[in-house]
C-alpha cells in the first residue's frame, strides 16, 4: 500500500505505543501457532536480551540479505515455501543503526529435540550467533535491521496496490492516502501487527492502521503537493464515505495453555486459539 516495510521500532512516534508493535515474522508465527519455532525465537531473543543488547531484536527487526546471489544460494536450503526467487526484492534500507550481520546457519543447524524445540541443555550457539561469529565454511549472512526499508520495484509496488484495492474495494480513498503519505515521508496509513495482552492468560494480535498524519496540517499541505494529490482530492470529493481497511478478520486471540521458565525468564511455549477470535 505505502512502498515501504517498517520494523516495529519505527510503528509509532508514541514510544509506549511502539514497544506492543511486532514484526511481521513473530505475527506470522503467533497467526499460524507455530509453536515450537516460537519457543525458539523467545529463547534466542531472551539470550539477546541478557547479554547482546546491542543487536537488533528477531522478533522486532527485519531481515535481508547483502545481494540476490547472496538470497539465491539461501534458496537452495529451502527454508520456507516463500523462499523463492519469485519473491525476492531489491529494498533501499535506511536505519539509524548499523544492522546485525549473523550467520543463520547457526539456527538453521541447531539440535532440536522431537517436537522441533531447542534443546535448552545444548544452547551456547546462541551466543556465538549474536556475537556475529560464522557456524562453518560456508556461512549465510542476515541483516537483521530497525528502520525502513523502500521497495524499488514500482511494478511490484504496484501489484500490492492492486491487490489491496480487490481486497477493500471501498477503501480507495484510504489505500491511495496511505500511497501518498509514504512518498512524502509520513507514517499515515502504516499497517503494524500489535500483541496486546487480554488477560492474564490471553493476548490478541491485531493489525492497526496509523492515522494520525492525517490530522497533521503539514503532512495535509504535503499530501496535496504531491503529483497525485489531485488525484485524491477527486477520490475523495466523489466518494460517500471514506471507509479505512477492515483487517479485524485477520485478529486473533490465544490462551496461554503453558509457560516454561527458563533460568527466571518466563518464556511462551504452546498458543491456542480462542473460541472469541475472528
């Protein structure tokens, strides 16, 4: 919709907003209850947490690679049905910090017991995973980054626009806003994964939509400026209503059925879907 991929740290201005926000990654693993490999990443980003503050947080940041060739030999280990070359993309990254660069073999390779889980009594990899070190001879660097990240392909910018419009087909008004404000440097419109705690035992991932450029007199005066401002402002003088994006089909509540502790740190290792979500 906006061109752009952002990672959580950059989801709002509102620090306390900000820290509820999620990668699309650790959203897809809570919407698919990807159970083992969700107790793998809190256990790798709990070491982080301990003793590698200065890295980049998985469950926050997001993930590229130095080069397409570099991206084409990390197909060839078939990590997800999604790794394909179909799908790679040439991104513009812009970040304040310099990104973690980690060899994923480290993960890729790490002993699991039958259930696909880290084995906790045989986990000092993690250590020198985040400490940038390389597993083998032939190591697969990540770029685990905090920031924003531009895509340069303007057909595959436009198909996601497309896409959008078919599936909210009354939000034309709010897709093309949310278009605009990503060319003049806004978060208008920016579409974040959120986990927001329900209980004491439930949590809900939602998908929220900023608006609160579009109060904003010089975002407005920018919007306008823009060569497709015109173009807008007749969208939005024809349209009844301007209707935002519906993403509620897509929340989801889960119980917590258990939390293992590990060394003092709680940690979540099985999600289930409540009766309540949609």
């Amino acid at each position: 919709m906006r061109g752009l991929l952002v990672s959580a740290d950059f989801a709002h201005p509102d620090e306390t907003v900000s820290r509820t926000a999620v990668s699309y990654m650790l959203a897809g693993m809570i919407q698919h209850q990807d159970n083992a490999r969700l107790f793998n990443e809190v256990v790798i980003e709990e070491m982080r947490r301990r003793a590698f503050q200065s890295q980049i947080s998985r469950l926050r940041g997001m993930y590229f690679f130095r080069g397409r060739q570099e991206a084409l030999e990390v197909l060839e280990q078939r990590w997800a049905d999604h790794f394909v070359e179909d799908n790679l993309l040439e991104l513009d990254l812009r970040c304040r910090q310099l990104p973690s660069c980690v060899d994923a073999n480290w993960i890729t390779y790490a002993k699991t017991d039958n259930t696909g889980r880290i084995r906790l009594r045989d986990c000092g990899w993690i250590g020198a995973y985040w400490s940038g070190e390389t597993f083998g001879p032939k190591p697969v660097w990540e770029f685990v980054a905090s920031g924003v990240a531009i895509v340069l392909d303007t057909e595959v910018r436009r198909r996601c626009y497309d896409l959008l419009l078919r599936l909210f087909p009354e939000s034309h008004v709010a897709i093309e806003m949310a278009h605009i404000a990503g060319e003049v440097g806004s978060r208008g419109g920016q579409t974040t994964p959120y986990l927001i705690g329900k209980s004491a035992n439930a949590i809900e991932l939602c998908y929220l939509a900023n608006d609160d450029d579009f109060h904003d007199k010089e975002i407005i005066e920018r919007i306008v400026k823009h060569p497709s401002g015109g173009h807008l402002g007749r969208l939005m003088a024809a349209a009844p209503q301007w209707r935002s994006p519906d993403f509620r089909p897509w929340f989801r509540t889960f119980s917590l059925s258990e939390v293992s502790i590990i060394q003092g740190a709680v940690t979540l290792s099985k999600l289930h879907l409540s009766q309540s979500s949609g």
